[in-house]
C-alpha cells in the first residue's frame, strides 16, 4: 500500500486493520484459492479499478501508518498512561 499498489490479502486478523476491501485492496477468503485467484484475476484485467484502488492504499498508508504520526500516536498514549 505505502507503494502505491492495490494489494489483495486475506480475511485474517492483522489484514483486516489495514486494507479495507474494495476501496485499497480486495479480500480473499482464507484457505480458497479459487478467490484468490479471481480477485488477482480482477486486478489485472481492470486497470481503472487498479490505479484507483492503488491511490486509495498509499493514501491510506500515509494517512494512517506514517511512521512520524505512529510514533507520535504512540508517545502520547504512554504519556497519558504512565
């Protein structure tokens, strides 16, 4: 995502946090490789989907995992907790 490309990952925890289905990226269901292979299949065969979906993750990657507003988010809660 922080390098502009669509991702598609499972629905497992962890995953589920970062991506969000049909606006970053596409979920597959854990374990089926049948949907997996349909949702690279989408990717690749529709360009305009992909380029939006790639804006939508750096966008979201910056917005919400740059490392200066993590470690900030961070110190503030210990701050607060300590």
């Amino acid at each position: 995502m922080a390098m502009k490309k669509a991702i598609v990952c499972s629905k497992a925890d962890g995953t589920l946090d970062i991506c969000i289905d049909n606006e970053t990226g596409l979920f597959f269901e854990k374990g089926n490789h049948k949907d997996l292979a349909n949702k690279l299949e989408t990717l690749i065969n529709d360009g305009t989907l992909r380029t939006l979906m790639a804006s939508n993750a750096r966008k979201r990657a910056v917005e919400k995992f740059d490392i200066e507003r993590v470690t900030d988010k961070v110190t503030k809660f210990y701050s607060k907790y300590l």
